[in-house]
C-alpha cells in the first residue's frame, strides 16, 4: 500500500501532537493545509484516555482552540492540524506489521496474531491490511476490539466475502448476543437492538474470533478526496425511499443514490451505518439536509456527528 509523498495522511490514521492529543484522521485530502481529523484520546496519568465528541469539543474551545476547524466546503465543524505540529504519525499497516513480527504481550494482540492468517487464508491480501483502533496506539484492554483497515474497495469485498465463508465454516462466528448488545450500547443509536441486530449480521464486516469482536473498515487510496463541491445545511429531514446504487456503502464516507425527487444521496459519516442498505431496498433515513451551492442539488448526512444522535438509515420490510 503506497501513500502520496506530499500527504501521507488517511483517513484511520492516528495523528498525534506534543500536547498528549491523539486524532483519528478523517480526510483523504488537505483542509487548508492541515489535516482534517478528530480527537479521540487524550494522555492521561493511566495513559492514553478515550473522549467522546463533546468532551472532545469542550476541551479544545477551552485549551487548544487552534486545533478547531470549520470546513467552508463542508459547512461542518471538525477538527485540524498542521502538519508541523504532528509529532508522530501513526501508520495502521506498519504498526500492524510490527505486531505480527513480535511476540504477544497480551491476549488481544495474540488473537490478531491468530486473526491475520485466517483472513489471508480465505483471500485477504496481507499487504492491504493494517490495524487502527486502541491497538494503533498501544492502549488496548482485556476487553478491546480488533479494529482493521483494508486499503482498497474491492480488497475490502473480497475480506467481507472471506469473513462471510469463515462464519459458515465455523472458523470464526457471528457476534453473540452480549458482544452485540454490547455493540449496540456503544454506538448509541436511533435503532432498536433487534433492527440493529439484523443489519449488522448481515454485513459480515465485523465477527468474532476467540471471544473478541473485530471489524474491518475501508480506505480507498484510489478515491481520495476530489470533490469540490460546496455544501451548505437545510435543517433535518426524514423520508422513506429506494436505493438505486450501492457501490460505495462501505465506502469511508459511505454513499447511497437514492429513488428522490429532490434527495440524490445520503452520505454516511458514521461506521453505525455503513453498509446498512443494499441496491433495491426500500430505506427509512433520518439526516441533515445539505445543498451543492452551485447546482442546488441536495443531499442527506448521516453523522454529523459521531454518535449521529436522531440520524439513521433503517430498511423497510413492506412484509412485516
């Protein structure tokens, strides 16, 4: 996997700063010369600590203000950082190198020790791999997840597809119901468990070896971010509609084209909702409406904000 020499930077990247801030990168591209990105742990006297939007946002307004961004071409709010300030880039595929080169200092890397093999064995090519999440930065817990990364979309489908015979060869499993409850209250939400449930089990991007949950997410180097298209919001909407394309619902965003007279898309900041819809099906989808400046063509985001609080796709089963 090749980064740009001159942007090195993608998205499920950590980036970390001589403040003891750690962000999780969240754009292919340069928001004006800095990276775009969000806080998600900060240093601590028990290490490194994990932070939720709000407690993210409050402590930067009230500490480190110049790491707060406002994306003109997104009107949305995040966050940034200058490359000068970074003080180490942490890269998934080599720090999931070094993990499976050295011996397990704990159950949760010995189990990705396991993990890896398995997925190269069912079609996953090694070299697309890498491994974010609490493991990226050394922080993981008994309890920690397996967070990976597959660089390229039709690597990914092809891992989803492995996964998939994995579980129907009971090499590895399906979530249970305590991991998936578990699941369910971390994400927080607009669904209920069991419509959570069903979307989930049907994705095969997350399963479990030995007890512990892992999942994998995608970065498409060949995509980056291109679009320079300016959004401005509308307020919030919810409506009932048909999927008619779903090649990028894995996508970091995800995308959706939708059956709408005045919707053409719902694109998907949130990992609660990736791959929730396929093409055909008929979708409820609550979001912010956001509009192209130059061509008045409007759009749905789900996840403005990480928790996506009252945003949600749900399928609609017409027979139930």
């Amino acid at each position: 996997m090749n980064r740009q020499p001159d942007f090195p930077f993608l998205p499920k990247d950590f980036i970390e700063t001589a403040e003891g801030l750690v962000f999780a990168v969240v754009s292919y591209g340069a928001q004006d010369g800095k990276v775009g990105c969000f806080l998600r742990y900060v240093q601590s006297e028990l290490g490194w600590k994990k932070v939720g939007t709000d407690a993210a946002n409050q402590l930067l307004a009230e500490h480190y203000p110049e790491y707060l961004y406002h994306s003109q071409q997104f009107d949305a709010a995040f966050h940034a950082v200058s490359p000068e300030r970074i003080v180490y880039h942490h890269q998934p595929e080599q720090v999931l190198a070094q993990l499976l080169e050295g011996p397990a200092c704990d159950d949760i890397v010995q189990r990705l020790q396991r993990l890896i093999p398995i997925l190269v064995q069912y079609g996953t090519n090694i070299d697309d791999l890498g491994v974010t999440g609490s493991l990226l930065i050394s922080c993981q817990k008994a309890s920690s997840d397996i967070d990976l990364v597959v660089y390229s979309r039709e690597e990914f489908h092809l891992t989803r597809l492995g996964i998939q015979q994995a579980v129907a060869d009971g090499v590895l499993s399906l979530l249970g119901n305590a991991l998936m409850r578990d699941n369910f209250q971390r994400r927080m939400g607009e669904l209920s468990y069991d419509d959570f449930s069903w979307h989930e089990n049907r994705k095969f991007n997350k399963a479990v070896i030995d007890g512990t949950k892992f999942d994998i997410g995608m970065v498409d180097v060949q995509v980056g971010d291109n679009e320079q298209k300016q959004y401005q919001k509308q307020g919030v909407l919810t409506l009932t509609t048909h999927v008619v394309d779903d090649q990028f619902s894995f996508d970091f965003p995800a995308r959706y084209a939708l059956d709408h007279d005045v919707i053409s898309e719902v694109v998907v900041f949130t990992q609660t909702y990736v791959g929730q819809a396929k093409i055909g099906e008929k979708i409820e989808v609550s979001g912010a409406v956001e509009y192209d400046v130059a061509t008045g063509q409007s759009r749905l985001i789900v996840g403005s904000s990480r928790e996506a609080v009252g945003e949600y796709i749900k399928v609609i089963n017409d027979n139930e």
